[in-house]
C-alpha cells in the first residue's frame, strides 16, 4: 500500500523535475539546533545517546538491566537527532549549492520522521514515513507552488475515493508562547491541512499538510536568492501511514475488494 | 542505486516465499533488553531520549543553545532504542504467533539500521540500510538455509562483476569478554563475510554476512519449535550502502558506463 502510494505521489508530481533525495533518518545535532526546532517544539525531539564508558562502567549497565533498575542515565548525547520532518535534511544541501537559481528549486524527499507523542491511536506513531516534495525560491514562486498543490492533493485523494475536507490549521507548538504562534500561523494561513475521517467524522485526520515557511528555513540555513534576498520555502507533506490507514477505514481490510478504480490508481 | 540492489535480491530469493516484513528504524526498549544487545555490543547501541519538562526547563534548554553550552543534560530516555540490524524486530513478532511450523519460517526484512561507530571512512556509517532474510528455525533446517544463501550471495556478486572472497569471521564485541566471544565465534564458523575491496585489497569490506545465531534469539524472544525445544535462527544481511560504494568503487561513476550484464541485472 506504502509503495502504491509513493508511486502515485510520484506520478502526481511527474514534469516538474523534482530532484529526488533520500536521507537516512537523522541529521547532525548542529544542523538540527540552527533549524531552531527545540524552540518551537521541544516535546517532539528525538536525541540519540551512546555508552561511551569501559568495561567498569559496562558491567554496571549489565546490572541494572539484570535488577531492572534505569541503566540509560550512562548514556551520553551523540551528535545525532532524529528527523523530525522529512525537509529538515534538505534545507543545508541547497544551501551548500550556493544562491538558488532564478526558476527557483524543487526537491521529492521521504524519510521516517520522529515525534514524541506516544499515544494509543493509531494515527499518531512516534516514527512513521513522510514523503514531501519542497519548494525553494521566491516568495511568489513558492506561494504558487502551495497553491497548485492545494489542487493537485484534492485530486489524488478524489481518485483514491476518499471524503476528505481542506481546512486552515496550525502546528502542535509548545508552551505558552506557542498559543501565540499557533493563532498567528492560523491568522496568515501558512498552513493548510487535508484532513480525512479515519478515528471519527469529528476529528478528522491531516494526511495531506501544505506548508508555507516564510524565509524560516531560508535564515536557518542561510539561503540565498540571486538578489541576495532570504529564499522563501513552502513544503507539501504525505502521511504515509495515515493515509494507508484512511485506505483501509474506508475500503476496508480486504484490498482485493477495493474498488477497481482505486486499486487501479495505486497498482496501475 | 539501492532499489536495483533491492530488487535484484528480490529475485535471488524468489521462489522461497519469505514473508516481506518492514519496520520503522526503532524498537521498544523492553524488546531491545531482552536482545542482551547491552551485553555484547554496549558501544554501538542507541537509546532515543525526549525533553520531558516545562516552560522553565524549556527556557533553560533555549539558553544553552544560544551560549553554545551542552542542552541535551535535560533530555530523558524514552522508551525507543534504535534497530541495532534488520533483524531485531523479526523476532519477537513470530514468538508472538507460536511455535514455528514444522517447515520453519522464512522472513524478508529491510531496516535502517544505527551503529555508533563515528568514523570518517564511507563503509563505516552511522546509519546505513540492511536487507536481511531470515530463518527461524531446527537446527537442520537455518544451516542448511544459510549453505544454500553463501552460493547465492556469490552467485549474486559474481552477477554484478564484482571481485570477491568469502571468509569466516567475528562481529566486534565490547570489552575484554569480547575477545573470547570472538575467538569463539570463529572457531565455531558461527558468522561468514563475503568480502569485496572497497577502501583497498589488504581490507576488503564486508557486503554480505552469513550469521547462525545458534539459539540466542531463540531464547531471547522465547521461540518454540512444535517438540517444545528451543528455534534456532540464521540471517543473511545484505549492506545496501556498501554494495552500492563496491560497485561505484570497480565499475565507475558514471553508471550509464556499467557494464551491461551488470546494469541488466540492477535494471533489467
């Protein structure tokens, strides 16, 4: 179901000679720090410890594994932080290139994404794939780029059959502060979410997110246009899994009983 | 690349009808533990950690990122512990369904996988991609699989115009217990490497390994054969990244110069 799904994905996006990248899934912690993410989400973060110690110090691990007692306070930080969105790796490649050029830069990522929100619903995994494709450039190429997505997302999830709504939305952030950004992105519609029913018609699920970043990731990485302005970034985001999981609510669990016209979007 | 290597051993292991298994890069912490992976290779191991605290801790995480102090004091371990190879999360899942069937169980799993083993030599990654078949199993029945797969393995690279060699080998255990372990392992032919020379011919790297675990994950995970006793289990692992670097390394950069029996068999 994934793959169906990647490949129609790719087909959606087919022409616009999207650069394809694939990154493991993490980054450096200096990269993870500069895209200031513990600022705005802190609780979601995933950091990566090691045992750094001896052969004292490992039988002491041994030990408090054997008696059940906590042996993680050993661990040391390593240098590597969880993706926590699959366009996090891309931002310092394009800025490494130099200035973006004129028609602006176009790039298909996927990668398993971290997030701390353990939680029984199955819509909300701590590690799940999200495929992306991003935007770098101008703020009207970008903006233009959001918006035939908008189109072109409504499409893809019409031919899978799905209900589905657009609605403005705004990210999880944390704290106090975040309330104030949260309004404030809501306010100037730099996100949209499309959502499908898959826990309950109330709360329906964002399989589908199209973001636009202002210049955040174009300060964070230092990213330049060829007039030396800030480049301007807009993402559109694919849960992977939540939208296989709105597959399998609607279709139900017997592929073979799909409607033809969906099985034939996904395995033409 | 990658996906030709995929599917070409796809095909070398058609006809077996090993169940395709997928998992996201992480396990549990409690499965991880009872891998015993903290006896044996404690240096490698990540463990996942999460800030955990307020808006007060939050600001202080803030400070030390903008002093360029360590903010990762205040992180604490979550229940994820990264997939130290492929095969780690197989295990527990067919414990799970009971003892194994009379002909044994064969599985076809690709993970990310994560090593601490920072090192600035390209076959040494941090985190790299590891395509396994795996055999669970009587005795009988993972020696003979593992037989047959180090004439495929060969068949396979022979196939790819790769020079190579297959030798009896030792995974690097921690600590001064760790020489013994290895030693052993060797003795008992417990672990083969197909060699090919990536970085030089005095230290070819190893792209395919051969592994009998004898009964370690067996009782780890608790799993029965239908006489009560304990399964055996054998995995053959294949390097994706180091594959792909060997045959960067014979072949050349540019691709479209390959030899054609060997882009025939990546992209037939």
């Amino acid at each position: 179901m994934i793959d169906g799904l990647e490949a129609a994905i790719t087909r959606a996006g087919r022409g616009d000679g999207a650069e394809v990248m694939r990154f493991p899934p993490g980054l450096s912690r200096t990269q993870f720090e500069r895209s200031d993410y513990m600022r705005t989400f802190p609780h979601f973060a995933g950091t990566v410890h090691c045992f750094c110690g001896g052969d004292r110090e490992h039988r002491e691990v041994l030990r408090c594994i054997e008696t059940g007692e906590d042996w993680t306070g050993q661990q040391e930080a390593s240098d590597i932080v969880l993706t926590p969105a699959a366009c996090y790796p891309v931002y310092p490649v394009i800025a490494a290139r130099g200035p973006v050029p004129e028609a602006g830069t176009l790039v298909d990522v996927m990668s398993y994404c971290f997030r701390h929100e353990p939680s029984s619903e199955p819509t909300r995994l701590q590690m799940f794939r999200m495929r992306e494709y991003v935007c770098i450039g101008a703020p009207g190429q970008v903006l233009a780029f959001r918006a035939d997505w908008l189109k072109r997302g409504q499409t893809l999830i019409r031919s899978l059959a799905l209900p589905h709504a657009v609605d403005v939305a705004n990210d999880p952030f944390f704290g106090r502060a975040g309330k104030v950004m949260a309004n404030s992105q809501r306010e100037l519609e730099l996100k949209f979410e499309l959502l499908v029913p898959v826990n309950s018609a109330e709360n329906p699920t964002a399989c589908i997110s199209f973001n636009y970043h202002v210049d955040h990731f174009g300060r964070a990485s230092d990213i330049k246009l060829l007039d030396g302005g800030v480049a301007h970034t807009a993402c559109i985001g694919f849960g992977l899994e939540r939208l296989t999981m709105a597959l399998l609510r609607h279709h139900g669990l017997d592929i073979q009983a799909w409607p033809d016209a969906v099985q034939m979007v996904l395995w033409p």
